[in-house]
C-alpha cells in the first residue's frame, strides 16, 4: 500500500469555482503534513502546511483528519493561474516526506 | 532568495554508462535530497544526507550512490545506467526543524533519458 494516495484527477472547474479534494495516509504515527504545487514541467513548491486545527491561507483551505488519516485542500474563487498538479506530503519520519503522486487542476475560462 | 541549481536540465545516456548529476544549493541548508519522479508514482526517495560525508538509503536506492563532500553539494551516482533509470530526477534541500522550517526546496530537476 502506498503511503500516500490521491485521486489524480484532472479536475476541470471553470473560473470562479471551488474544487476540493482528498489525500489520504497510511502511517498513523506520521507528524507533519503539506501541500505543494507542481506546475507543468515544474520543481514542486511548498503551497502550505497544513495544521491539526486546519488552516487558511488566501483562497486556500487546508484541512487534516487524524482520526480517518486523511488530508484535504480546498480551493475558492479558482483562478487559471491555480491550474497545476498539488501533492499531498506527509512527514513519516525525521527528514523523510513522502508524497503522493499528485492531483491535476484544469481551470479553464 | 533560496537557489538550488541542478547541472543538466536534459541528459541522453546509453546503457551501461556512469552518470552523475550534481546538485548545489546556496542556502547553507543541512538536508539535501535526491528523488526520482515517473507518471502516476510521484516523487521517491532515493538518498538523502544531513551533513556533510553523511547519507542515508531512501526508498529506492538500487543502483545509485551519492557523494556529499561540501555542505552545498550533492551529487548523484548512477554507476551503469539502465533504460529503467530513464526519469526526472530532483534535487532538494531543506533546513532541520519543523512545519514550515522543514520546507524542502527544489532544483529545477534532470530529465535523464537512458537508451
């Protein structure tokens, strides 16, 4: 079983939409958690942390359920520059993440 | 502004030839990171060293090694490149700590291709 795992999509969503989705874990024990953004033919880019009691960061709302081992991002007001793949990133233990193989993201006009 | 330059954006190899990909970053960071990522398996870890001569196996060490001389520079090896070894190779480096002290941030990556 992998440790992390998404949908990998795409989701297509027009401007001005919300799209959400899900990642979820394996390793109960795991300590930190993350999204980054993967533009095409990109480096991965850290997007956000992502906290126990949730957080916010823009139109940005990152989510994490210990008790289901799952993680969720939700994007607002989508914009065409939010197109991109997002990965999941789970800290299993000291410096090792481990990702997931990524969600893509189509906003279109 | 954080900076970690990979040497080859592009590399055409043939079987059986040793490669290395070198990666440096200027941000005096502890960690640095090698991984290799294919379609529908994300990113894996290959090695990864937090100081300077250390390293550590990651998930798929077979067939690579690495070198980490200088605080700022990681290289990797392929000793006999095979076609299974065709992908995107990333380099990272982050900080100790943790949340966002922990960020890894990465080299623009090799597109290696073995024939």
């Amino acid at each position: 079983r992998k440790e992390v795992e998404q949908d990998p999509g795409p989701f297509n969503v027009p401007e001005g939409a919300t799209v959400a989705f899900n990642c979820t874990y394996s390793n109960s024990a795991s300590q930190s958690f993350f999204w980054y953004r993967q533009d095409c033919r990109k480096e991965p880019k850290l997007l956000m942390s992502v906290y126990s009691s949730g957080n916010e960061d823009g139109r940005f709302t990152a989510q994490l359920n210990r008790a289901s081992q799952y993680i969720s991002l939700l994007i607002r007001d989508s914009k065409l520059s939010d197109s991109a793949t997002y990965l999941c990133v789970v800290k299993v233990h000291d410096y090792k993440l481990s990702f997931g193989a990524g969600t893509t993201v189509t906003v279109r006009a | 502004d954080v900076k970690v330059t990979q040497s080859s954006r592009y590399l055409v190899k043939r079987t059986g030839e040793k490669v290395f990909l070198e990666c440096v970053q200027d941000m005096d960071h502890e960690n640095m990171f090698w991984y290799r990522q294919d379609p529908g398996l994300g990113l894996r870890l290959i090695y990864f060293s937090y100081d300077v001569k250390m390293k550590e196996k990651g998930d798929i060490p077979e067939g690579y090694s690495v070198s980490r001389e200088k605080k700022e520079r990681f290289s990797l090896i392929l000793e006999s490149a095979s076609t299974n070894q065709t992908s995107m190779y990333l380099c990272a480096s982050s900080k100790p700590g943790t949340g966002q002290q922990e960020t890894q941030y990465f080299g623009p990556g090799t597109r290696l291709l073995v024939l």
